[in-house]
C-alpha cells in the first residue's frame, strides 16, 4: 500500500547536493512531497525571479512539460512571461548564461525563444526512484486538488457526483452505454485520486410505458427461472418478442384498414366532375362484375368488418401497456411488484458485470424515483415564468422564444398528463442538487443525445435559482460511437452484439485461447480463467481510451486482443513480465531503498527514469485534460523506454546487456536496476489502476 515520502530523507538527499532549501512562493501551489518534479519547479522559479524579475506564479504557469524527451525535462517559452521591453530570443539567452542550478540541472540552452531544461541524470534517478518506492500505490496522485483551498490541506473536500452507464431495464445494454461506464469509472477514479469526495451514480431508465410492454412479454412468454438465471438476457428476449407481437399487430391493422379502402374504392368508384357545357360528358368506369366476384367482394367486407369491430372492442397491446404503465404510475401494489422485480434483479446482475470492470456504484437511482412533486415544482416554474406553454393539450418549451433558436422545441408534458424523460431529468437534477449540495456533477451520455442533454441543460438555466445554480455546476460529457469494424453501429437487433455480458464473455474466451498457446506458463497461472478475463478487460478498456472521447472507433476483437501494439494486453505483459523478473531477483525492498541509483547510467535507463519523474505530472494534466488518453499516451511511451532497456547493450561490450539484473556485474549494481523495474513497475500499475485496469502479476 501508498506510504507517505520521507521528506527528510529527500531534504538530507538536496543538502548532500549541496542545496539546502526548497524554495516555496505564497501564491504558487507546488506540492514537493507529491512530485519530484516540483522540487525543479521551485529552483526554475526561483532562477528565472531572479533574472527577469517576472512574477513567481507567471513563470510556474509558463514553465510546461515536453512531449518528447528529447525537447528537454521542462521547456519555458520565453514570451509566456509577458515581459515588456526585452526581446524574447535575447531574454532566451539571457535566462540560460544567468541560470544557475548546478547540483540538480544542466546549464540550460536557449533555443529560439524557449529555454530548455535538463535535469541531472544522477540526482534526478536518486530523487524519483526513492518517491516512488516508497509512495508506491500513491505516487503520482495529488490529493490537494480536490480541496475547497488546495494550499490548506485540512479544508474541505469538494462533492463531485459522476452519473454514468445508465442503462435501461430490459432494453438492451449497448455500446454506448458500455462507453459511458468505461469513462464514468474513470472519471470517478480520476477524481477520487484528486482528493475530490466522489458519488458514482447510476441513473437506470426503469420507468414509462417499456413496463407495460415487459409485463404482458413476460405473462406471454416468460420464465421465472430464465429470469433468475439471467435477468437482463431474459428481459430483453421478452421484450424484443412482445414488441415484434406489437408491430406486427399493428402491420396487420394497417393491411386490413388499406384492403378495406382498396375494396370501398372499387366498390364506390371516384365520381366524375360534371362535363364542361358543350361538351360530351365522359362516361365513369364502368365496373362489370361477375357473379362470382361480386359474392366475393361481400364476402370479403363482411370479414373485414368483424375484424374491425374486434380491433376497437379489444385494446391493443400498446394500448395495454399505456394502461398498464398508468397504474404503476398511480401506485397500483400489483403492477409495481413487476417492476421491483425486473429491477432487483437486473441490478444484481449489473453488480456482477460493473465488478468485471473494477466500477460500483455507491447510488442506483433511476427515472422511477424521480418524485412527482418535484416535477410538479418544475412544471410550476416552467407556467409562472412564461418558459413553457400550452400546446393542443399538452404542454412544451419553444426554444426559439428564449434565444435558442438551434434547441428547436421540446415536449414536457403528454396530453394525457404523464412525464417524459426530459421532465424526470429537470427534477432529478434538483433533487440530487438538495440532496448532495455537489460542487460539480458530470452527465457521462452518448453524443446522440447531445440535443436532450443541451435542452435539459438550457430549461434549468431559464427556471432560474435554484434551478440555475445547480446546472451552472454540472457538465456534459459526451462521446463517440462505438461501430463493428465494417463500420456500422452494433445493436442487438441486427445481431451484432447480443450483451455487454456476451462480449466481456467473448472476449475472455478469446484471451483464454492465446494464453493456453504457451503451456509452461499457463500451468503457472493460478487462476487461468479469471486472469483471462482481467486481460479480456483490459483489451476493451484500452480500447476505448484509444482516442479522445469524442471520436467514435470500431470495436475489433483481433486488434484489441494482441499483445502487439499499444493494447491492453501489451501493458499486461509489461507489467507482468517485471512481476516475473521480480520473482527471480528476490531483491528485499530494502536494499532496493538503499540502492546507489547514480549506478544507473545507460541511456536507456536514465531516458526511463525521467520519464518516470513525469508520471505526476501527466496526472496532473489529465487532471486538465480529463482525457484518458493522456494516460495512456504516457503509458506506452514508458512502456517503450522500459523495452529499450532490457535490450540496452554495453557500449564496450556489444554483447553484453548492460542493464539485466540477472548478469549485473555487482549486487549494488544489481539492487539499483532491480529498483529501476520495480518503479516502472509501480508506475504502469498506478496508471492502469486509474484507468479501472487490474494490472495481473501472471499470465
Ligand atoms: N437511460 C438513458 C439511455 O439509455 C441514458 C440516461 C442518461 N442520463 C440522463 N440523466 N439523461 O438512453
């Protein structure tokens, strides 16, 4: 588990340097005990102070992080200061021949007008490698983000609600709504890791007429025990079936209604318009019928007739669902047992799935517990206002009447009285507002309801307090659509993807295949099958993280499952491979704490460790960037230096390989590179457990 840093320690280790004191600025939150990267941070500043007398936290907001290496540890561009008079490329150079820093950073070149900084590969190894041994799970993360007042650690932590995956009861549980758990689960531990006190929240659809439909499917064709055994399957079989029954209920009332004016058209021919005077009138079609046809013809009206009546005496199955939904509406006790049945039980099998991918909810909530009264406070605010207005019975909000003209116009209220899905959200919306007091609430919901989601969002904004101010605290976060790889959107319609169930299933058959290929080490692995489901996992969620949020991508089983590439599987291996050569070397973690790291002079290895030095760092930018892809770019660039290493040759000796801890030439030697792993180890580990991975020490 995460220990705290000795900051002793680290202050002994700058005075052996010959630095006494970490600089610190009252109004630059730098966090040293966090990142070891802030430790240069406050020399840059102070440096730069120094020279060009910018103000302290100008320069920490100019000093920024590279995307390569080879750019430089920290870059300052010189025009971020904003400083009058001199010109940038001459002030470059300037800052680099005045900088002094000599224990911790080279003498700085100036490029340009950038400065680039390069720390010292020895203090910089012996600084970061004892952070992360001794941090371990907690290295990189930065728990003063989520506080009211980030400089006082004892203020309060700020209540951040994520609403995500969301799915519908016995509809089926679709890739978007795969998406939305994905990025939910990291968002809450993206803000759980910044201190912040996290709600994750499920807002189930398990309201509206779908029930009426699901109850009479399932007296048609439901079983108790298909229903036990696998709830949300079972549901959505019985739904799917009584909605073909419905539609083909009403293809049927269609035909007989267009044969019943086919016949009457023939029957009663159009009558023709009087001839214009002068001229011979046109005679109508004459319709000749035999004998036979006309029996025909009376034959067939009667029966259409009797189907008709039969049609309007018995209500349909829409009809029936309406009704049925009605009850559960006005509280009817045996309509509702149902639904809490249908309901209990898929959320126990939800539990199950969202355990597969390292998410649990801490509230199931759902359209049915949106109170009646708060929509009736709503729709009060709504009239009062002048914000909504009555339509043909039915009551709507016209956009373009309050400067929206793009949101076009939304129903709020059914002529018949009940709610609709905009209108449960408006008072969800302030009864979680009442409830939590959230200082930031995220909506995770699939770009296609982008439109909703803006409309929802503008209807609060027009209510006013407190209404207002609660939307002023939330946000929308959308994403792309996930399609087959021939492009087309997946649905369980068209056979393409029967359940998240079937395709975590899927895909952890297919890893559990790859790994019986290598039959030495799959008699290692002590639980093969779950092991393969981990790796499964990890295919899918890397997947997904690929890209940025908003792009859409197609979800290739063969791709994401390789272990070549930037996968899921790939990091597995990364990780799993150091948790073997950590098994071999058997190296206590003492001696990897007291190890000489100034022993680590490989290109290779010091390029890892500065990279390693970044991982707080790239936390906090995903902080800003709330993107996972920033993670995971990271990733596999470590995980590329890291594979550079175990190849690394002797530059006397081309044979030999000058960073394996199995031939290191001493035991000091071999202690420094065994901890050199092991905190890259650390890294990929905290990096993929925040990105909802489990990272496997096997496989
Ligand atoms: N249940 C909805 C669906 O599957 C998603 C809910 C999104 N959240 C919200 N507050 N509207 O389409």
């Amino acid at each position: 588990n995460g220990s705290t840093l000795n900051m002793e320690q680290i202050t002994a280790q700058l005075q052996n340097l010959g630095v006494s004191q970490i600089p610190t600025f009252p109004d630059v939150p730098l966090y040293p005990e966090n990142n070891p990267i802030d430790i240069y941070r406050a020399f840059i500043i102070e440096q730069v102070h120094n020279i060009t007398g910018a103000e302290p936290a100008v320069i920490n907001n100019a000093v920024a992080w590279t995307q390569d290496l080879k750019h430089g540890d920290l870059v300052l561009p010189v025009p971020a200061l904003r400083l009058k008079g001199k010109k940038p490329d001459e002030l470059a150079t300037e800052i680099a021949e005045k900088f002094e820093c000599a224990a911790l950073i080279e003498k700085p070149a100036a490029e340009k007008t950038f400065v680039r900084f390069f720390f010292k590969p020895g203090p910089l190894a012996n600084l970061t490698l004892k952070y992360v041994l001794q941090k371990k799970m907690q290295y990189g993360f930065n728990s003063h983000l989520g506080l009211e007042d980030p400089t006082k650690p004892d203020s309060r932590r700020k209540k951040m609600i994520v609403e995500y995956s969301s799915p519908n009861i016995a509809k089926e549980f679709h890739t978007g709504h795969l998406r939305s758990t994905i990025i939910g689960g990291f968002m809450i531990k993206l803000y759980d890791a910044a201190g912040w006190d996290t709600t994750s929240m499920n807002y189930l659809g398990d309201w509206g007429k779908q029930y009426g439909m699901l109850s009479q499917g399932f007296e048609k064709y439901g079983s108790e025990g298909e229903l036990k055994r696998d709830p949300i399957k079972h549901l959505n079989e019985v739904y799917v079936k009584i909605n073909q029954d419905n539609a083909a209920e009403q293809t049927e009332a269609k035909k007989l209604a267009e044969k019943k004016d086919g016949l009457e058209k023939v029957k009663n021919p159009p009558k023709v318009k009087k001839p214009a005077k002068g001229k011979e009138a046109e005679a109508a079609p004459e319709h000749k019928w035999s004998e036979e046809q006309e029996k025909e013809l009376q034959a067939a009206v009667k029966e259409l007739e009797v189907v008709q009546e039969e049609l309007v005496k018995r209500p349909s199955i829409d009809e029936k669902a309406r009704q049925f939904f009605k009850r559960m509406v006005d509280g009817d006790k045996e309509a509702l047992q149902y639904w809490q049945l249908f309901r209990d039980l898929s959320i126990d099998a939800y539990k199950k799935m969202y355990a597969r991918l390292n998410i649990a909810f801490d509230d199931y909530s759902g359209e049915s517990t949106v109170k009646v009264e708060d929509m009736e406070k709503a729709a009060q605010v709504l009239e009062t206002k002048g914000i909504s207005e009555d339509s043909k019975g039915a009551v709507i909000v016209d956009f373009a009447k309050h400067g929206a003209p793009k949101l076009g116009k939304t129903l709020i209220k059914k002529r018949d009285g009940t709610s609709l899905y905009l209108t449960r959200d408006v008072a969800a919306n302030y009864e979680r507002f009442e409830r939590y007091h959230f200082d930031k609430m995220i909506y995770v919901v699939a770009s296609q309801q982008d439109v909703h989601m803006a409309q929802f969002f503008k209807i609060l904004q027009l209510m006013g307090s407190p209404y207002s101010d609660a939307v002023a605290k939330c946000e929308h976060v959308t994403f792309g659509m996930v399609k087959d790889p021939k492009g087309q959107t997946m649905s369980t319609r068209k056979g393409t993807v029967v359940s998240l169930a079937d395709s975590l299933d899927a895909a952890k058959e297919f890893m559990h295949d790859v790994m019986r290929k290598n039959e030495d080490k799959y008699k290692q692995v002590e639980k093969p099958e779950a092991t393969a489901d981990t790796l499964a996992i990890s295919a899918i969620m890397v997947q997904d993280y690929a890209g940025k949020m908003v792009n859409g991508y197609s979800f290739d089983m063969d791709r994401m499952t390789s272990f070549e590439g930037d996968t899921g599987p790939y990091l597995q291996y990364s990780h799993a491979r150091i948790c073997s050569m950590e098994r071999k070397a058997d190296v206590p973690h003492a001696q990897l704490l007291a190890a000489d790291f100034g022993l680590i002079t490989a290109k290779e290895g010091v390029e890892l460790v500065r990279s390693l030095a970044q991982w707080p760092d790239v936390f906090l930018n995903t902080y800003k960037t709330r993107e996972p892809v920033t993670v995971l770019t990271y990733m596999f660039k470590m995980t590329h230096l890291l594979s550079s290493c175990y190849d690394a040759k002797d530059a006397g000796n081309r044979n030999a390989k000058t960073m394996s801890v199995m031939y290191a030439e001493s035991a000091e030697k071999r202690a420094s590179l065994m901890a050199l792993y092991d905190c890259a180890r650390q890294v990929l580990a905290n990096g993929m457990r925040l990105l909802g991975l489990t990272p496997v020490e096997r496989m």
